[in-house]
C-alpha cells in the first residue's frame, strides 16, 4: 500500500505504511543522474551529490550535517545512477521530522563553497582511483562502454578525473538550477508514519523549491551489428568476465520476460550458469547474470570470475549456456525463477529504507505505482515462450560485448554456438 500527493510546486510526496516497523526510511529522489550531463561536464551529477554534504547554511559543516543524524543513531548516505540521485536517511520513528528537514535542506541548500569544493574534488577523484583497482567496477565500467560506445549511458558515473578535474562552481551551480526543480523530486518515507504529518512536514520545508521539470531523455543509439571485445589487461589472481547483450527499457512490455530470463539463466544458486559453470565444471567461484533497464535502452549481462589459464574454457560453456536457453524453458525452472524474483522483492522491501527507494524510484523513473501484488502478477503473467522469445531477439552473436579485465592480452570475438 502507498498513498500519494502532488504539492503545490510539483514535488510528489509517497508514504508506505509499515505499522509494525520501529524504523523511518525516507528518501528524497531527482530525477537528475550521470546521463543528464554534457559531455566536458561528466561526473557533476556525482560531484553535487558530494557536496551537498559539506554544508549549508543551517548547518555549515559536514560534522554539523553527519552527526545531527548518527546522533540520534541514524544513518545517512546518497547515491548517484544514470537516471537519478538518491539523498537516503534512515531514522527511528521518533525521529522522522529530523531525517525529512536533513534531507532537503542538503539537497536544496547547499553553499557549495569553494574551499570545500577542491577539497572534495579530491575526494571523488581518489573514488575514480579506487574503482578503476577494483576488477568487478572497472569491469562493469568496460562493459557499459562496449554496449553504448560515445553515449551517456557508456560513461562511468563518477565521470573521469579529466573532467572532474575541469567542474567549477558555475558549472556545478548551473546544473543545479536547471535540474534540482520541485517537479523532479519525489519525497518517500516508508514506515508507522501518517501520510497528511509527513505531506505537511515536507511541504512547510519545500516551498522555496523552484517549479519545473527539467529534460529526460538523452542519447541512446542501441545498435550493434558486429560482436565488439574489450580488453584491460592487469595482473591479478582471476580474470573477470562479462558477456553482454542490449535488452529493453523498462517501458518494454518484454522487461518481465528478460528480467525473468536473466534469473532462470544464472540468478542464485539452482539457475543454469550456477549448476553448470560452478557445480558441475568447478570453473567460477562467482558466477551470475542480471537485466538492467533504462530509459530507452536496457542490457542482459553474464559475469564470470576465472582463473586466466581456464577463461577459453569458461567462455565456450557460458556461451552455450546462453545458447541453449532458445531451446526451451522447463515449467519447473520457470516456476523457480517466479517465485526466486517475487521472495527476493517481498524481503528487500521489510526494509523501510528499501521500500522508500523502490516507491519513490517508480514514481519518479516510470511515473506510476505498482505495488508488490501487481508485480508479482506481472512476473506470474510471463510464460515459457515469451523467455524464448525475448531470449531469441537479443542472444545472437552479432549483439554480444565480451569485457574481460585481468592477465589477458587476447580474445576471440564471442560466438554463439548453433545448437
């Protein structure tokens, strides 16, 4: 259940009721993130995120901003994607009114002040440091750039220290003013809360919010005629290996299909890639697939991690594995995989700081509601065929991206085998 308001300004304000949860989620989300951006000015979405927690005016510093939550034994934190940014406090029902006027004043307040800004410049680029020696980001970091080469999407989200290096604060202070706007945001708070206390609570702190609603859509080019390979080589104990495909945007009406195809084929450890890559060949440690769905576009992405003297061995068997599935689904796995993406949601959303994100994120991102009972018919609706389907128009050789990052110097282009 939810219940929903439009304020005056724009800004949508969402309550979950969760009567028996002693916690308050609440989320406060823009409908601004990393695709957003121009090119010479990639990473300010993040950049802003960052800042937004060095101060405003109320609360000047970063301790005054940081410590007003843990010491009430809350948690504090933020996140940047492609679509959107996500200002997150988590607090115990005492303490709500805290959490929301924390929340927009950093988001809509921040001073951005120019000492505080090559301070944390600093900051990001040592995160771009850190994530480029972690084999799995930079691996997802190449996969995204092999799938959509010179595009939005194909861009990390932290930017790179070259552009990072160049956002001044005119910039960082233009892009909050043409997209920080109260018809972009959606307030969520998930827990015993009543919705007309919390609809007044954000509205008395939100009224100076400018009205609007800023671009959407950005560029997306999803066609690949030709299998395309990255390689960053490294040395390291394993090579990490992605084999991608482009899927479908998440106004798609097949997204169900693929999201359910993406489970049968390697989520958790009864699906198809588990038994057979690690059960039965002892191949991988970590081995999965997982759907991603955007605005116009979307992916199915295969991972692997291996030892480097067995990464041919491993690509043949994933790669058939991939290629079987057009053969047919088993109603006993399909039922698996139903019942495998239904539980997963139910239990991620015990959580109210979950359950605020995921609210909030279909308002703003798909601009309706469905609750869990609506999805899970959804995800019951999808049959054997629809997964071969789905899994016929986007498994051919000449859409796959093979990303490997590790002691590699070399690959074939990836092939789906003819079975």
């Amino acid at each position: 259940m939810y219940h929903r308001t439009v304020l005056d300004n724009g800004l949508t304000v969402i309550t979950c009721p969760m009567p028996r949860s002693r916690s308050v989620g609440t989320a406060l989300l823009i409908g601004s993130g990393a695709c957003h951006e121009r090119d010479q000015e990639a990473g300010v979405s993040h950049f802003v995120e960052h800042l937004c927690f060095k101060g405003t005016e109320r609360r000047p510093t970063a301790k005054d901003i940081s410590c007003e939550i843990e010491c009430i034994g809350g948690m504090l934190n933020a996140s940047t994607s492609h679509e959107e940014t996500a200002y997150l406090a988590k607090v115990t029902r005492p303490h709500m009114t805290t959490a929301i006027d924390v929340l927009v004043d950093i988001a809509t307040h921040a001073r951005f002040d120019g000492a505080e800004i090559e301070k944390e410049r600093q900051v990001v680029i040592e995160e771009i440091n850190m994530n480029l020696d972690i084999p799995q980001q930079r691996l997802g970091m190449l996969t995204d750039r092999l799938l959509w080469p010179g595009q939005p999407l194909g861009r990390d989200i932290a930017g790179s220290k070259e552009t990072v290096s160049t956002i001044d604060r005119y910039t960082i202070v233009r892009y909050v003013n043409e997209h920080y706007l109260a018809g972009d945001m959606v307030a969520c708070v998930a827990g015993d809360v009543p919705h007309a206390e919390v609809c007044r609570e954000i509205e008395a702190r939100c009224s100076d919010i400018p009205t609007g609603i800023s671009t959407r859509g950005y560029r997306t080019d999803p066609e690949q005629h030709e299998p395309r390979v990255g390689i960053d080589r490294r040395d390291s104990e394993q090579a990490h290996i992605c084999v991608a495909c482009h899927g479908v945007s998440r106004f798609d009406s097949r997204r169900y299909a693929l999201d359910t195809l993406g489970v049968v084929l390697g989520g958790g450890m009864s699906s198809r890639l588990f038994t057979e890559i690690r059960e039965k060949r002892g191949l991988a440690y970590d081995v999965h697939s997982y759907a991603e769905h955007f605005l116009s576009s979307g992916s199915l992405v295969v991972y692997a991690g291996v030892d480097s003297g067995r990464i041919n061995e491993c690509l043949d068997a994933l790669l058939h594995e991939m290629s079987r599935i057009k053969l047919g689904v088993e109603e006993d796995e399909l039922a698996r995989a139903k019942e495998l993406m239904k539980g997963r949601l139910e239990l991620r959303l015990e959580d109210t700081q979950n359950a605020a994100l995921w609210f909030g994120g279909q308002q703003l991102l798909y601009g309706e509601i469905l609750t869990v009972d609506e999805v899970s018919q959804r995800i019951d609706g999808v049959n054997s065929e629809e997964v071969v389907a789905i899994a016929e128009d986007i498994l051919r050789s000449e859409y796959l991206s093979l990303a490997v990052v590790g002691p590699v110097d070399a690959l074939p282009t990836p092939e789906l085998p003819r079975l």
